[in-house]
C-alpha cells in the first residue's frame, strides 16, 4: 500500500469512518496524476544550449547568447559567406565569381563553431527534437529573402539506413518547422539518397566533392513538381559546399527553376577539421 493511501485508511480508521479501499485507492490515482500534470505545467523554460532556467522558452542563457555569432550583412550576396568589410550592396565573394556554385543563394542563421557546433550536436543526436522549432526560426530570419511564395522546401536526405540509426533525419525537421511558419510546402519526397556516402569528415574539398557525386536523384513520380519549380534545399550545417552542390546539380538537372540553399550553421573557410566532427 502507498504510503499516502496508507496514511488515509489510517486516518479513516481512527476516525470511525467507514472506507472502501477502491473508493481511496482512486481518489489516491487522481490525486498523483493530478500533481504529474502540474509538475509538467510547471517545468521552467530552460536555455536552448546549457539547460539553464530562462525567462522563457526557446532562448538562451545571456552567455550562450553572447557564443553565439548570428550571421549579418555584409555577405556576399550568392554564397552568404560574412564579408569583414562592406563592399557595397549586391557584392560578390571573389570565389564565387571564380567559381560559381550551382545554387542561386545559400544562406544560414550562424557561424558553425563550438557554440553553436553544441546546439546542432543535441539535434543531431541528443533526441533533443524540440529544439527545432526554435533553431528554425533563427533560419527564417536569416532566409526571409529565400522565403518567397510559392518557393518548395525541402531538406537534404538522409540515406535510409542512417535513418533508421538516428530515427529522424534534423534536416526534415528544420526543414519542416521553416515551411511551417513561412506557410510553405515542404516536400521531403522530391529528393532520396541513392547511394550511402562515408562520412565527410576529414576529407579534402575534392574528395569531398567525389563522395557525395551521384548520391542523390529525384524519384520518377517527384520529376512533374520539380520540373519548373523554385526550390529551398534545408541542411543543418553548410560544410564545404560539396553536399548542398551534388543535391542543387541534381534537382536542377531534373528541371528545377532555381534553388537556394538555408542551413542553420556555415562553417568559415579558415575552421579546423575538429569541428566537422558533429
Ligand atoms: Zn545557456
């Protein structure tokens, strides 16, 4: 018997109350899911990033605010890569113009360092799913010049057995929860993962380039959507380009428009290797 039901038989004993131990044991239910129902209501919002108690949900704690480095103009108006000085509207990054990448604009909310490195990680593999809401909002005011109407949403899949080890793919969930709030289609259908890539990591900007070649394809029944449409390819972190460039090249040969690419970190050209290691 638990304690507290104990306590009132006891009570009503003494009392000479008659009882019926069903009659106790139920209220005794209701009185404990009750009180599992207000310790619920009652959880205090707690930062994003360290689980400190914070005003309110989906912030951060004022230090884990202050890690972070949300991306501002000036950037370079294709790549999005910060520029350090401001070269005047419209410019474009000297790689770029050496190099044009296939996707018409690529955007993200922060720099890619440990800070935020930890936020993607808890995503990624903390099961922390309910950070996505939030992570995708920071996405949608760092796109909100992708975010246009009639503009198709759709993550960079996961290869079906990764899948299945990770049990959600976060790209589908940043992907998700920014279409949500821009009253946007998402459509995870449009593009699958054909052929299972090793990990990036450690790689050089050419070899990564070949490990990602010919992972990607539009299935027969998406090629009518994707024919003629504009496109916003969502990933969670912007490494070298490589992957966001194999998945553009694919969607576009099978007749998109136009796609832009919004992730929630970019890594800066000059990060070390350690910290692809999410
Ligand atoms: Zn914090």
């Amino acid at each position: 018997m638990r304690p507290v039901l104990a306590a009132i038989s006891i009570a009503c004993f003494a009392s000479g109350m008659p009882f019926s131990t069903r009659l106790v044991g139920s209220l005794t239910e209701s009185l404990f899911s009750g009180l599992a129902g207000l310790a619920d209501l009652a959880v205090p919002p707690q930062c994003l990033m360290c689980d400190t108690l914070t005003a309110e949900p989906g912030a951060c704690c004022a230090q884990c605010w202050q890690k972070l480095r949300f991306i501002s103009e000036p950037y370079c108006a294709i790549s999005g890569r910060p520029f350090e000085y401001d070269p005047g509207a419209g410019a474009v990054s000297p790689e770029v113009l050496a190099a044009p990448p296939p996707y018409n604009r690529a955007r993200a909310a922060v720099i890619y360092d440990s800070a935020s490195k930890g936020l993607v990680t808890r995503l990624k593999y903390g099961d922390r799913l309910d950070l996505a809401p939030w992570m995708a909002q920071w996405m949608v005011r760092a796109g909100r010049e992708l975010l246009e109407p009639g503009v198709i949403v759709l993550p960079v899949p996961l290869h079906a057995t990764r899948r299945i080890g990770r049990r959600y793919n976060q790209s589908a969930e940043l992907a998700r929860h920014v279409a949500k709030s821009c009253g946007l289609d998402c459509r995870p259908g449009l593009l699958t993962r054909s052929r299972k890539t090793r990990q990036q990591v450690g790689l050089s900007a050419s070899k990564r380039e070949r490990n990602v070649a010919g992972a990607f394809r539009v299935p027969a029944q998406a090629r009518g959507v994707v024919r003629g449409s504009n496109l916003l390819l969502v990933d969670d972190v912007f490494t070298s380009g490589a992957t966001a460039n194999a998945a553009c090249r694919v969607l576009l040969r099978a007749g998109a428009a136009r796609v832009d690419i919004l992730t929630f970190a970019r890594v800066e050209p000059t990060a070390t290797e350690a910290l692809y290691t999410a």
